[in-house]
C-alpha cells in the first residue's frame, strides 16, 4: 500500500508540477486566458464523462451543492488559471510554482478567518512571514523599477494563489455530500465558461492562435495528464493521505517544474529560486508543525 501510495505521489507531483512547463510552452501560440479556457473545455467534458460513469450523484441537488461549485469555478478553476496563465508570461515555470505553493500557507490565513476553530499562533505567525518573505526573495524587485515585468508578472501568479487558497477554505466551510469527482466536474464546466468569457472581455481571439503540433502537445497534456488525470490521482490521495500529507505535492512541484522548465524551455534556476523556496517552505513546516508531527507519530503508530 505504502509503495502505491508513494508511485501515485510521484506521478502527481510530476503531472502537477511539469504543468507549468506545459504552460510556459503553451502560452507561445495560445492569448493567456483563452489557453486556460479551452483546456477546462477539455478536461471538463473528461471529467464528466467519468463522473457520468461511475457515480449516480452526477448532479449537484441543492443550492448549497450547487453554491460549492459556483466557488470552486469561480476561484479554483477560472480566477487561479486566469491570473496564473496571464502571470507566466513574464516569469520562468520553476519561479510560478514556488509562489504557488504558498497555497497551503494562506489556506491557513483564511481558515482563521473563516473557520473559528482555526487558530494562528506566535510560531504560525512566524511561519507565515516568511512565506511571504519567500515571495519577496523570488521576485527580486528592482527599486528603481517596482513594477519591472518579473515582479508584475508574479504578482499576478501570487494572486492565483490567493484565489487557490480561498476557494479551498470556502469550500470546507461548506460541506457537503457531493462526490469530489462531481463537484471537480462541474467546477471545471463552470470555470471553462468563466473563462471564456473572461477572455472575451479583455479583447483575446480565437484567430491569434497558432495551433502547431507543440501547441497541441501543450494542451493535451495540460487537459488529460495534469487537470483529469492528476486530479483523480489527487482525490484518490486524499481519503489515502489526508490533507497534510498531500498539500507535500505543493512543494514537491516545483522541483519538477524548475527540472522539466531547465530540460524543455532552457530556464535557468537562480540562486534566489532556491532560496525564496526555502522560505517558503520553511514557512509552510513552522506553520503546520503540530500536524505534521501527529501524522507522523500516526505513521510509527500504524508501522508498529
């Protein structure tokens, strides 16, 4: 089981964190947004189907199941890969993943806020400076020029992650029924279509794409490996794992993304990539420290 549990690890950890490789490649021949929005069109009509295949609860049957996945459309799929595609633009793959994963930590900044049993305390709180003193590290601002592209464009990455983290508290809140697998579904027919019209507002067109064999590659990838079947994988982690656990993917993903962009895009890790990651991921060991030491006497516990 343990060996099952660490392939399926693996394979999302690359799934996940090479979609950011996949990303940079796209946005060569895709406008930002509307390469997010026909990858959810395609990934959702996957999921769908899948849904459609193995659970009768493939639609939401009230409001408040139908309010999680107007959020998770929302804020999971369309505000986070809107910002996130438009953001990349100007930065390296390994560099917008590191700020991604400061999800787990402003989870917790919204969970206090939202959830009353959450609590920040002293070390937390440390812990959550230097996540974002991280982000700070990573972005390198130019004083003499804050709003320089590289500092812009993970700027607007940072605020996908916001969006991430803020869709994942409000959708615990919200508690419900409903198979992952159905609201994952319909959050990405929703997202797709926010999308769409998202990219319809700022002006993107269907005519400026350049679909090569590389764009397509791109896509493909991004809809079937990376959305429908690395969130299958995630989801069947989940019940495995528990959250802690799983929310390691978050951290393991850039790597994969620094590695996959070095072989593929040529981008060269800096030394403050490196750093600001460590930061951040110190961030994220200071904040969830108590969990992460019940899980582990949980695991001796078991292997006893």
């Amino acid at each position: 089981m343990r060996f099952r549990n660490a392939t399926l690890f693996v394979a999302l950890s690359i799934a996940w964190g090479s979609a950011f490789t996949a990303i940079k490649a796209g946005l060569e021949f895709f406008p930002p947004v509307l390469f997010a929005a026909v990858r959810y069109d395609l990934a959702g009509v996957l999921m769908m189907a899948y849904v459609l295949l193995t659970t009768d609860h493939w639609l939401p049957r009230d409001r408040e199941e139908w309010l999680v996945v107007g959020i998770d459309g929302l804020l999971l799929i369309a505000a986070y890969h809107a910002f996130l595609f438009v953001g990349e633009q100007g930065t390296t793959s390994g560099a917008s993943a590191i700020v991604v994963s400061l999800s787990p930590i402003l989870t917790t900044v919204f969970a206090r806020a939202f959830l009353p049993h959450e609590r920040l305390t002293t070390v937390g709180t440390i812990g959550l400076v230097l996540g974002f003193v991280g982000v700070g590290i990573l972005s390198d601002p130019d004083p003499g020029n804050l709003l320089g592209t590289r500092t812009v464009s993970l700027g607007f990455v940072f605020v996908a992650a916001v969006a991430f983290a803020l869709g994942s508290v409000l959708t615990q809140r919200l508690d419900t029924e409903m198979p992952a697998r159905t609201m994952e579904g319909w959050s990405m027919v929703i997202g797709a279509g926010l999308l769409h019209a998202a990219s319809a507002g700022i002006g993107e067109s269907v005519a400026s794409v350049d679909l090569t064999l590389e764009a397509i590659g791109a896509l493909v990838f991004l809809s079937v490996v990376s959305s429908a079947i690395g969130f299958l994988i995630y989801f069947d982690l989940l019940k495995r794992l528990g959250s802690i656990e799983i929310n390691l993917v978050s951290y393991a993903a850039p790597v994969v993304a620094t590695a996959t962009g070095f072989v593929f895009l040529s981008e060269t890790p800096t030394a403050l990539t490196v750093v600001g990651f460590g930061f951040v991921f110190g961030g994220f060991v200071l904040l969830k420290r108590r969990t992460i030491r019940n899980q582990i006497v949980r695991n001796r516990s078991y292997a006893d």
